[in-house]
C-alpha cells in the first residue's frame, strides 16, 4: 500500500478553522484525510480521534449507528484544546463499502445483528485495514498519541504501526433508541469498551 500527501487547505467549521490534509492509496485510488487544528511539532501527545467513514451517520444524519455523533465530538473535544487531529479513514461499512454496508442493514431490518449481517454476506465482521495511517502519521510527525476510541482494535493497530497511545480517551456519544442493538453487538461480540451501561448485551 503506498499513501501519498496531495495537499492541504483550511476548513472552517462550526468548532473552529481546521487544517484538511489529503492523502491518496495510488493503488486503490481511495482517498483520505486528516483534519488538524493547533501544531502539530510540540513533542505533546496528540489529541486524535480514528474515524472510520459512515456516509449515513456522518453526512445523512443516520440514527442507526453512532458515527455522526462520535465525530461531532471529536470536533468538538480537540477545539475544546485546541490541538489535535481526526483521521478520517474511508473505510466505509467496516472495510466492505456503502452498497454492502446497506446490504447488511436490510438483513439487520430482518433480524441479524452487525456481525451476523456480515458473516451472511461472506465478510468479516470487521475487514478494516489501519495500515493506511502510518504514511499519514509520519507526514504529520506524530509519535504519540491520545486516542478518542472506545475500541480496543484501535489501540492495537495504532501501537502495532510504532505510535505510543499515553491514553484511551473513552468516546460514548449519540446513543439513541435506533442504535441500543448496534451499541450492544459491539461490546458483545466486537469487544467495544463502554464505561456506562450502554451496549450492555442485557440491553436487547
Ligand atoms: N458492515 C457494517 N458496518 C457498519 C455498520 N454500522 C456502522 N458501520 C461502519 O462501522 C464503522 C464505524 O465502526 P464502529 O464499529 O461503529 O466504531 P469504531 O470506529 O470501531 O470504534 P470507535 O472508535 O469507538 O467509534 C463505519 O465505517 C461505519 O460505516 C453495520 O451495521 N454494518
Ligand atoms: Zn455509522
């Protein structure tokens, strides 16, 4: 996989002026961003969040899942400090696509859970890939970081590409009556970390 830098911009949002970050995989052809606000040289542990693409919750407001709100969040916690970044991965559907990811929701109207939708289609139940973010944290420079996530895989995958992860930073936002199942498949069966209750397995 070789992730090469495109160019950067300002993008103004409603938490404050970001710096947008734009990377391609010349072998996919997909591309990827980084959303910085603050420097990025001070040697401090960088405030990041991992964002994994959700078309539906990010940009249509979907209720199905938590993206949206996670990423809101995000924005919101780093313009709180003033310093951090959001990798924005496109990775949509947990690594399968948009198309398959609305596949997997009709089988969820039928009954499946996320993971069970998956598997029905001949997936994973999880086919991200983080390796893209190496080329993308050494153009930034960063060595360590504070990770806004409550999944442990992030953490792995992050610490397995060289990076010291000084703290997990909880993430428990956008719970909602449409998500309670989703919330709870993820801290059943894809070992997603929730310090409330929510997504307990009793919870279905
Ligand atoms: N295949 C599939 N993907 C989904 C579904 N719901 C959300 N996603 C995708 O899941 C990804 C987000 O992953 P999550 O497991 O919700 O959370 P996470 O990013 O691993 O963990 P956090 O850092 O705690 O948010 C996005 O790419 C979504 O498009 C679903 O029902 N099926
Ligand atoms: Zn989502």
């Amino acid at each position: 996989m070789t992730i090469r830098y495109v160019e950067s911009s300002k993008l103004p949002t409603p938490w404050g002026m970001f710096a947008m970050h734009g990377f391609e995989d010349t072998e996919s052809g997909k591309e990827h961003l980084v959303l910085t606000m603050g420097d990025m040289d001070t040697g401090e542990p960088l405030l990041a969040r991992i964002h994994s693409e959700c078309l539906t919750g990010d940009a249509l407001f979907s209720l199905r899942c938590d993206c949206g709100a996670q990423l809101q969040h995000a924005m919101h916690r780093i313009a709180i400090e003033g310093r951090g970044a959001i990798f924005y991965l496109r990775q949509e559907g947990r690594g399968i696509g948009l198309l398959n990811k609305i596949r997997a929701y009709h089988l969820q109207d039928c009954g499946a859970d996320t993971v069970e939708a998956n598997e029905q289609l001949g997936f994973g139940a999880d086919m991200r890939d983080y390796s893209i973010l190496k080329s993308m944290l050494e153009h930034l420079g960063v060595k360590s970081v504070r990770l806004m996530t409550n999944n442990p895989r992030k953490v792995k995958a992050v610490e397995e590409l060289g990076i010291e992860v000084v703290e997990r930073l909880p993430h428990e936002t956008g719970r909602n009556p449409h998500n309670v199942k989703y919330l709870s498949t993820k801290k059943g069966k894809l070992g997603h970390l929730f310090e409330d209750d929510q997504g307990s397995p009793e919870d279905e």
